[in-house]
C-alpha cells in the first residue's frame, strides 16, 4: 500500500494539472456557496447544539422522561434534533450520548445510519428552495428513515447511566463543525470535474454523489419529474463528502454499514415518492 502512494500523489498532479481551469471555476462557486449560503444554513443549529451539549440540559431532559418512563418520547426527540442539525453537527451530540450511557454504541450508528444524512436546514432553505414538491420529497423521506430506524431499533439491556457534565469550547466546537464542512466540500469538489462529460442533467447527478450542494440546487432548480427524482436519490443516499465528515468527526463510524442502511432506505424511498410526485 506505501508503494503506491507516490503513484496516487502522482495520479492526482497530473490531474489538478490537466483540469487547472476548470477546477479553479469549480472552487470558486462552492466557495460563495459556502460564504453566502452554507454558513448562514447551518450555523444557528450547529450553534445551538453546542450550547444544548454545553448547559447539560439534556440531562435535564433525559431524567425527567426516564423517570416517567417515557423512553420513547426522548428517542424522538433526539430523533428531531438529528434530523434537524444534520452531519457533522450532530456527531457530537450523539458521541455524548454514548459516553453519557444514554444510548449505545450500536444505538448511535443507528441513529447516524437511519438520520445522519443532509440537514433538513439546508435541504429545504437551500437545496429544494425552488422545488414545487420539496414538502412531498422531505415528508416521504423522513418517514422512511423513521420507519426503517424503528424496525432496526436495537434493545435497551442496560440501566446504568453515566451522565457526565460536558466541558466544551463553545467558539471551537463550532468553528471546527464549519471548518470540517468547508475542507470536504472543497476537496470533493475537485473530483467532480471528470463528470461533466456526461449528458445533462445525469451530470450533476453523478456530481452530487461525489459532493452533493451545488450540483444538487442545479438539478432541483430544472423542476422537472426526472430532476426530482435524482435529488432525491442522492438527498436519501447522501455522498462521498457526508462520509468523509462523518469519519472526520468520528473514527469509529462504519462506513460500510452505513452505505448499506442508505442503500436500503434509498431503495424503499424512491418507488414511494415516484407514486406521489
């Protein structure tokens, strides 16, 4: 494996030379998105969970339903609040729970597998802004997530909780979140470029599995059946960038199980949302 690093290194020269022009291009408009939009999305809820983690109210919440054995009304909340902060903010909140004993480690690769996905923020502010059917692709989605991390949800063995008063720098912790969005959208975006031979719009299609926000406001914007359904094959399947920041922001993250459960919720997805779209 060492002997073909310098052969990769090699690879990628040659690459950044021979597409020199349009990469520069390409970084130059995902940088105003992320400037312009990105930030603007998603910081408030990346903030907002920081400050959650850091006043330890869910503690406070967690206590209070467990001692009215209301298990289920604090999965959906957790449920809500990953749904709605999105990778990578919601690793922290879910590695706090784990640590804390609230939720297993199986019970947290659930949670990122089934919801670790685009946040609903930006998929219905920015991405499906101009989308005529954003509430039918939103609506269908979640509910299939839910479904499917119901079904998978695995046993509570365990009583025992650990609740540990968390100690963070909230300044660091959320510029590291917006820091980790910013290297992965524009790496991933410099391997996008080879995609544009292909037709239009299967262009940005294969674009948006690689990196998934510029090439998916593209494709919502044609409005058209065929350009909602891609959108919403990549929003339920997410893309190579959403990995690499869920394993940036947890080394212990399953990359194939998680491809494998995104694969299955894709799957069962798409027939329904083609019924109502």
């Amino acid at each position: 494996m060492k002997k073909l690093i310098p052969l990769l290194f090699l690879i990628l020269f040659i690459y950044l030379f021979l597409f020199n022009n349009q990469i520069i291009v390409q970084l130059k408009i995902v940088n105003n998105l992320y400037f312009q939009t990105y930030i603007i999305s998603l910081f408030p809820f990346i903030l907002f969970t920081n400050l959650v983690l850091k006043s330890n109210i869910i503690i406070d919440i967690h206590r209070f339903l467990i001692k009215r054995n209301l298990f289920f009304l604090f999965d959906v909340f957790i449920i809500i609040l990953t749904i709605l902060i999105g990778i990578p903010g919601n690793i922290g909140l879910l590695n706090y729970l784990k640590d804390s004993n609230i939720i297993s480690n199986e019970e947290k690769q659930t949670y990122i597998n089934c919801f670790g996905g685009i946040s609903f923020p930006f998929i219905y502010l920015v991405i499906l802004r101009e989308c005529t059917k954003k509430i039918i692709i939103i609506s269908i989605l979640i509910a299939v997530e839910t479904t499917i991390y119901f079904l998978n949800h695995p046993n509570k063995d365990y009583l025992e909780f650990d609740y540990k008063p968390t100690k963070i720098s909230l300044i660091n912790k959320t510029g590291n979140s917006l820091f980790v969005i910013l290297f992965f959208l524009l790496t991933f975006s410099l391997f996008t470029i080879p995609f544009d031979l292909i037709s239009y719009p299967y262009n940005y299609f294969f674009k948006s599995l690689i990196e998934f926000s510029y090439n998916l406001i593209i494709l919502s914007k044609i409005n058209s059946f065929l350009s909602n359904i891609l959108v919403a094959a990549t929003i339920s399947f997410t893309s190579l960038s959403l990995i690499g920041q869920i394993k940036a922001m947890d080394l212990s993250f399953n990359i194939f199980k998680y491809i494998k459960k995104r694969g299955l919720i894709t799957l069962y997805y798409l027939p329904i949302l083609f019924i109502f779209l």
